[in-house]
C-alpha cells in the first residue's frame, strides 16, 4: 500500500468513524438515481426531493412515460429543481438514450462495463463527467469515483492533489489509491460530502472535524470546474 493509500484509507475511517455509514445515493431504483444525478446539477438535494416527488406524483417515473413526455410538461414537474428548462432537455436526451435501445429496461442499459457505460453517458449531451460517474456508480454500482466540489476541497486542503489538478487527475488519484470496492468508493464520496458540507466549507471550519488531525492547510484555493 502506497502512503497515499494509506493515508486516504486512515482518512475515511476517521470520517466513517464519526458520521458512520452513509446509505447513499438517495434514490429509489436506479431511474430515479439517474433522474436525481441529472436534476442535482446547480442545487441541493432538497429541491431535486420536491421535483422528483411531483414525477412519481404524476405517475411518470418511467422510462417510457418520460419518453413519451413533452419536454415542456416535464420541465414543469421539475421546476423546484431550477434550471428546469436546461434541465428537462438533458433529462429528455438521457432518457431517449435509454429507450432507443433498451426501452423501459434501464438496468440493461446500466448493466455493461464501467468504462463503456461511462462513455455511453458522456455522449448524451448535457451529461458531463460527475453525473456520468454518479449514475455509474450509484445507479450500476460499478467502479467509477465520483469527483465533486467537495471531494476537490477536501484533497486539496489535506495534500493530496494540487490546485492544478483537473477531474481526470483527481479521478485517477482516487481509483489508483483506493481497494476496488464499488460499495467503499461509494461510501467514501458520501463522507466527503458530510465533512464538505459540515467543515471543510469555503471558508474551513477545522475544529472538530474528522480530518483535522491529518496535515491540511485550511486557506488553500478551492476553485472546482467539472
């Protein structure tokens, strides 16, 4: 085991140690793991809740009843989600991708190599690269790590990649570094989240924090670009 493999598993059981084991992703099924992986883009989970509750109110979470949806009437389900426009269109294109070749089978088209299920996502367009790994994770459980915001914050701050390090290189760090567990990888991006959201925020809050018994610098950048 490297001293970064070390490192980064000391740091997630310090993180599981405190928050515990964190059931992600929120989701009922994996279309509507899909479906939140795309409305999540630019909110919080909160909003994506409220929208996906008015799909399932309105009988629609389906493959096929979304397919068949105009793109005008879906944007309106998913208003409390923002961007509904920008984001009905994208959900359309993910869901006519699915259809196209599988119908309303979602778990066939989910169930084909991490590498080609990736690729397949990153041809949809408006699918970038941290909504194709959270559907192939989360929604196929196969190995993809998932780069956020806060996964780049925190690593950034606690050493471990440069301020010039793009999603790839985070991406590769991660999957290099880390046993090739989906579950774990799964469960490691989730921890990142709670200690992004409860003290490596934009301005640190270190005390207390899991992590604040590794080496950090709580003033480092943390611009983040998808």
């Amino acid at each position: 085991m490297t001293n970064t493999s070390q490192t980064l598993m000391e740091m997630y059981e310090a993180m599981r140690s405190r928050f515990g084991h964190q059931g992600w992703w929120p989701g009922n099924g994996p279309l509507e793991i899909c479906v939140g992986a795309i409305l999540t883009q630019n909110t919080n989970w909160r909003n994506v809740t409220r929208a996906i509750e008015n799909l399932r109110v309105a009988g629609c979470l389906s493959v096929t009843k979304l397919n068949d949806m105009e793109t005008d009437e879906l944007a309106e389900l998913i208003r409390p989600a923002g961007y509904f426009n920008v984001k009905a269109k994208r959900l359309k294109n993910f869901i006519a991708a699915v259809a196209e070749g599988f119908a309303d089978d979602i778990e066939g088209f989910l169930d084909r190599p991490a590498s080609a299920l990736r690729e397949e996502l990153l041809a949809v367009n408006g699918i970038g690269r941290e909504t194709a790994d959270s559907m192939v994770l989360y929604a196929a459980g196969k190995l993809s790590f998932v780069v956020d915001a806060y996964t780049y914050r925190v690593l950034l701050r606690h050493r471990l990649i440069a301020p010039e390090d793009d999603y790839d290189r985070v991406k590769e760090l991660m999957e290099s570094s880390l046993p090739d567990e989906a579950e774990l990888w799964n469960d490691y991006h989730a921890q990142l989240v709670a200690v992004g959201k409860q003290f490596c925020r934009p301005r640190a809050k270190c005390e207390g924090c899991p992590l604040e018994q590794f080496a950090h610098d709580e003033l480092a950048g943390t611009e983040y670009q998808d």
